[in-house]
C-alpha cells in the first residue's frame, strides 16, 4: 500500500487510526488543544492508547479507561477532572456528530463552541 493510501498511524501501537470517532488526534483538535494548522505535524493515537486523555470520556458508546498513576483522575481535584470530562466527553460525542454527519463538515467547523469548552 501506498503511504499515501494510510491514513495516520498510532505513535503507540502502530496501527492505522481508521476512524475520527477513535482518533486522539482530532479529539484534542475538537476541544481545542491543538491548533488546524498543528494537524499534520501532530502525531496520532488511538483514544486507547492515551489513557492520560481517554479516562476524562464518558459515553456509552467508549469503554472507561482506567488510568494508574500519578495522573489517574482519582488523584487529582475534584473540580478539574468535573470540568476536563465535561470537556472531552463533549468533544468525544463531536467527532460521533462529525463522524454520522450525511453533509461533510469543514474541517474549521469541527472544534467545539466556545461555551462548550469552559
């Protein structure tokens, strides 16, 4: 296969991200930690092979991730691990919009508002 026909490889496991709803990469995109034009210079991972972001998501349609550690959510305050999952629980549930939408989306449009990143 041509590298060309990959699409971005996991900096973790190595395998293929096949689907946004699974990437790390554009869920920190979705929630603004990185910037559009940091896309193609970031690299990926699974959701799964980022515990230290992937433990902040609760939906029915991702597994919890148990993080260990010094950053596991149980050691750090109340407050922020309230806000940080209300943060990437919503931009989770947006790469599903993104991922279900029938029209396509303007890769512009993919973060969240503003308001729903506080």
């Amino acid at each position: 296969m041509a590298k060309c026909d990959q699409g971005y490889l996991c900096e973790v496991c190595g395998l293929e991200v096949t689907s946004i709803v699974e990437s790390d990469l554009y869920l920190r995109y979705v929630i603004g930690e990185l910037d559009a034009e940091r896309l193609h210079l970031s690299p990926e991972r699974h959701l799964r092979c980022n515990p230290t972001l992937s433990q902040y998501i609760v939906d029915e349609r991702f597994e919890p991730m148990i993080m260990i550690g010094p950053f596991a959510s149980e050691n750090l305050d109340d407050e922020f691990v309230a806000r940080k999952t209300d943060v990437v629980s919503s931009g989770y549930r947006r790469l599903w919009q993104i991922s279900d939408s029938a029209e396509p989306i303007s890769l512009l449009d993919y973060p969240l508002d503003r308001d729903d990143k506080r």
